[in-house]
C-alpha cells in the first residue's frame, strides 16, 4: 500500500464531506471514489453499497476525526433531546473511541465541543447524569471508565452549583484524564492479578503520557492537562508520578472520583466491585483518615452521590 494511503475508517465513512475517498484496484494504485465536499448517501451506507475497502490520504486523517467528532456531536446533541439515554452512552462511546484513535491536539480538542454540550443539556435536564451512571456495558474498558468518571464529575458539579464554564473544566478533565493509557500495552490495562514491578512502571507511565500529549491542545484551561498529571499524586506525598503534596483541585476531585468508580463499576471483568457504602467507608473514608484525600471534597463526593441518587 502507498505510505500516502491508510484504510478509512467505517465508522466514520458517513461523515466524511471534506476528506476524499479513494478505491484501490489491483495493480493500477488508487483511484477517486469519492471527492471532497460530497458524502456518501445513509441509505448506501445502511445497505453497504460500497467497496468493501476505500483509503483515505494519510495527510487526511485528523480532518477525518474531526468530521466525524462533529458528526456524532450532533447526533449526541439529538439524543439528549430524545431522552434516549441508552443512545446517548453509545453515542459518547464512539465519539471518544474515534477520537483516541489518533489521540493528538487536533483531535482532542474535538471533545471539548462533546461536554459542552453535556454541560448545557445537563443543567436542564439533570437525569442525563444520573443515567449515563446507571446504564452499563459488558465491556469495560478505558473509554468507558473515562466517560463514567466524566459522569460523576459533571453530577459532583451540579450538586454544588458549579458554572457551567467550570462544570465544563471539570467535565474535560475527567474524560480525559486517562488518555495515556491509549500508549500502555493492552495485556498490562487488562490483566486478571497483581501488576509486577516493571509492569506496574509501565502502567504508571500514563500519567506523564497523557499531560505530554494533553499540553500541546488549546484548551483554555491548564487543568486539563494537569488532571491527567496528577490524579494519582496523593496529599501525603505517596502517589504517582512525582510524590507531590501540592495538587490541583480539579486532579484532586478526579482522584477521588476516579477511585470510586473503579471500586463500584459492576462491568470489571477480573473482579466482584464493592457497595458505595464500603467503598467510601473502608477504603476511600481510610485514605481520608491518612491524608491522602481531602476531607473537604471526600464530603462534597458524598453530598453529590446522595443528589444522583435523587
């Protein structure tokens, strides 16, 4: 294959206007399928009245995830209207697997527009929220994580009256506060038992990944990348990467936050999840206790769960 051409995705074949589409015959290269400020027809892409194969240039691939960042955005948009909240979690699903497909600033800053409109819809109809924290999937994954994160950290907002502007920090903050994990090896993320120490280096690797990836995006916040940073950094001064003491307020939230989910989430594949109660009391209260919490934000999680639960 040319190194100039890369497979398109089907996934993102309907959205495509502006990135030409091209078909490959045997022996005679590349040919025009379809040119720029054209899309493909739903009723072609439903019947799979396509080449099995098409490419796109590889100088095309960002423009690529943006339109089709767009072109979910607006579906996300629909859903929430609709109340079809189950179509809203798939929805969100495919935004960030396209966008960590090529996880660079032109296509991370793609998701921004995705919580903003979370941020808006959620502050008129806050079970939004609360049923993208309901509705589970089988597979359990980073990006599913990342959106259910996000989920807790947008209804941690609203209990406490956050603008929508820092609901949408937070919110970002959330959703991509794993990013890195996009460059650790999939045996490590998904292994059944105890880490060894290399694979545990490895893992903890993500935290620099993801705030060197994240502070080349223009986001107007530097929390973000920071979020990404230091949600594993501890109070005390006995987390990861860097053993700090002082730590941002958004990372602290996600910390925690973070935490919570991973101990609840009933779709873990390597491991019975815990009750909220425990969860907050056996392991998460503890660390609270050793100041490697805040006692500030571990009361304001619970004042939030009790007003998702309403």
């Amino acid at each position: 294959m040319s190194p100039e051409m890369i497979r398109a995705r089907k996934s993102q074949l309907k959205f495509y206007r502006n990135v030409e589409l091209y078909k490959k015959n045997t022996g005679k290269g590349f040919f025009l399928y379809k040119k720029a400020g054209m899309t493909l027809h739903d009723m072609r892409i439903k019947e799979e009245k396509y080449p099995a194969l098409l490419y796109i240039k590889q100088k095309d691939k960002i423009r690529g995830i943006q339109e089709a960042q767009k072109g979910f955005n607006k579906k996300l948009a629909t859903d929430i209207k609709s109340g079809n909240y189950a179509k809203v979690k798939e929805t969100l699903v495919a935004i960030v697997e396209e966008t960590l497909t090529e996880p660079r600033s032109g296509s991370l800053e793609g998701v921004s527009e995705t919580v903003s409109i979370l941020v808006s819809d959620y502050s008129k109809d806050s079970d939004v929220v609360k049923y993208l924290i309901d509705l589970s999937y089988t597979d359990y994954s980073t990006i599913l994580h990342s959106i259910n994160v996000m989920a807790f950290a947008l209804g941690f907002a609203s209990s406490l009256n956050y603008s929508q502007a820092e609901a949408k920090v937070l919110g970002l903050s959330a959703l991509l506060h794993d990013v890195g994990k996009i460059k650790i090896h999939k045996e490590i993320l998904i292994a059944p038992r105890k880490l060894s120490d290399v694979e545990f280096e490895e893992m903890k690797s993500h935290t620099t990944i993801g705030y060197n990836i994240l502070k080349k995006c223009k986001f107007n916040n530097r929390d973000v990348s920071l979020c990404a940073l230091e949600h594993h950094e501890k109070l005390d001064g006995s987390g990861y990467p860097n053993n700090k003491t002082e730590i941002s307020q958004t990372a602290q939230i996600i910390a925690i936050i973070d935490c919570y989910e991973a101990l609840t989430n009933d779709d873990r594949p390597y491991r019975r999840s815990m009750g909220a109660f425990d969860t907050l009391d056996q392991i998460i209260g503890k660390d609270v206790k050793e100041g490697k919490f805040s006692k500030d934000i571990y009361s304001k999680l619970i004042k939030s769960l009790g007003w998702m639960k309403k």
